[in-house]
C-alpha cells in the first residue's frame, strides 16, 4: 500500500471496529441528514451540466444507512440537471420528521470530473426538497469515516448549491485544501444561520470562491485562514463577526469580504491587529478590526 506519506488520513476496518493505519482507533462521524419536517425527500446526484456520458467516474461508489450506521447499502447516484428539475432519475430517499440518512464513500477519494469553471462536467452534489439539518463530516465521502482528509482539485464544488433547505451544514475538517475544492460550496444556501468552521491553514487557488455567495441567514464565520478566494461572503447581509485566526494578514481579493454586512466586526490575532488595519483591503474595514475576545 502507498499510504505513506500522512497514515492519519487513511483508515480501515479491523472486524471490531475502525482504525487508522496506524492503529490509532478512530470513531466515524459520517455525513448524515436529519430531517426537521415530515415529507423530506433527499438524493445524490451527478450534476452532468455540458459533460457526456463517457465522463461519469465509474469507480464512485457512495453508501447510505437509515439505521444510525448498522447496515449499509449502496445508493444511486443518478444523473440531475438543477435548471430542468427533472428528478425521475434519482434515488430518492424520503425521511419523515427526526429520521436520518448516514452517507460515507468507499473507492471515492476523487469524485470530480470535468471542468466547472468552463461550466462543463460532472459534478457531485445534493437534491434536497423540505427542511433537512446535516451533521457529521463531509470527508467521510472520501475516506469512508470522517476527519482530516486529502481533499482533491474541485471536490467538493457546487456540492449544496442552492439548497435552500439545508438549515445546518457539516462540518469541514480538512486542513489542506486544493484548487476550488469548496468552490461556490453552500452558494445561495439562504436557511443556513450558521457557517461551519474553516480550519485549513492551507489553501490552494479559488478554494473558498464564492463559498458563501447568497447565505443572507449567516451571522457569523471562523476562519483560520483566508486566501487566494474571491465573492466568499457575497450579500452575508446578517453576519455580524468574522473571526480570521491568521498571524499575518492573507492577501485577499478586492471582493473577498465586500459582501459582509457593512457593520461586521472582524476579529483578528491581539498582535495583528494593526497590520490587518493597515493590509491591502482589510484597511476598507479598519474600523470594524478587533482582537479576538
């Protein structure tokens, strides 16, 4: 096995129970989806856009359990096209009132295909219709338990996209990211009133574009770190904090904070507070810089 580099991010099951590759035990924290609402209907989906039928990755493959993670089975992942909301290719799930779905990945660890900032490939992401809180990690997609994972070019784009439903997200674990990974991520994702904590501490290009773009509900994020992105909070007209754990100032775009609400308190490192009043776009907002309490 090649799994050398970072054991951590790797883990297996033993027959009692999973652990790292390093024999460190590990308790799975799986993607899962509770409703808040009878008649929730859930799906996956691969969002095949302008991508042909020869560029759905055949080596995905994505279980569900409705059973708190006792029995799993494998879950279709049809073919969904947002703009004609035709859903008869889908396999639907449909949860009443405080039931849940578990999801984790097996043979996953790229599930992108194709070529989003051209707006042609396959991408993977959510169908939700009726009020649906989401827990757990995200990165059990990848590496079938949860946790700090290796997130590849583009994973994560798009993934709840306009779910307008979703009133909590999963959490984030990763701290390495690459190339738009969490591009436009929760984009126009409206019922959200909190955002999941950022703790990357590396990020590769367009990682958080447009991340936020439209969560007009978001009153406050946590970021360790916040670069190379552009639009990430656009029209985040409640948030009222913003809290960048960074030392040293991130060169940001001209957009990339614009979209805060006006009166957003930004809260920084006690010994940074200056060069973040004085950095390139972050001085637009000195007013509102503060220590972190």
């Amino acid at each position: 096995m090649a799994f050398v580099k970072d054991t951590r991010k790797y883990a297996t099951w033993d027959g009692y129970g999973w652990k790292y590759m390093d024999d460190t035990p590990v308790t799975p924290r799986y993607l899962t989806f509770t409703a808040n609402e009878d008649g929730v209907s859930l799906a996956f989906f691969f969002n095949r856009n302008a991508a042909g039928e020869e560029q759905q990755n055949p080596n995905i493959t994505f279980q569900k359990s409705t059973d708190g993670g006792l029995t799993w089975e494998e879950h279709t992942i049809g073919v969904y096209d947002p703009d004609d909301g035709d859903t008869s290719n889908l396999d639907i799930i449909s949860l009443a009132e405080g039931e849940s779905v578990m999801f984790k990945g097996v043979n996953s660890e790229n599930f992108t295909v194709g070529d989003p900032e051209n707006d042609e490939g396959i991408y993977v992401g959510f169908y939700l219709d009726g009020s649906v809180a989401a827990s757990g990690d995200v990165t059990s997609l990848i590496n079938g338990v949860g946790g700090d994972a290796t997130v590849q070019s583009m994973q994560f784009y798009s993934m709840f996209y306009g779910c307008t439903s979703l009133t909590q997200a999963p959490a984030l674990p990763a701290t390495t990211l690459a190339s738009s990974c969490y591009n436009a991520m929760f984009r126009g994702c409206t019922g959200l009133t909190s955002a999941p904590a950022l703790p990357a501490t590396t990020l590769a290009s367009k990682c958080y574009n447009s991340m936020f773009s439209g969560c007009t509900g978001i009153t406050s994020h946590d970021v360790a770190m916040l670069n190379n992105s552009s639009n990430t909070f656009n029209n985040n007209s409640s948030c009222t904090s913003l809290t960048i754990h960074a030392e040293t100032p991130p060169t940001i775009a001209n957009n990339t904070i614009t979209g805060l609400r006006a009166g957003c308190i930004i809260y920084v490192p006690s010994a940074s507070v200056d060069a973040y009043k004085a950095a390139q776009y972050w001085s637009a907002r000195a007013a509102y810089i503060q220590a972190i309490p």
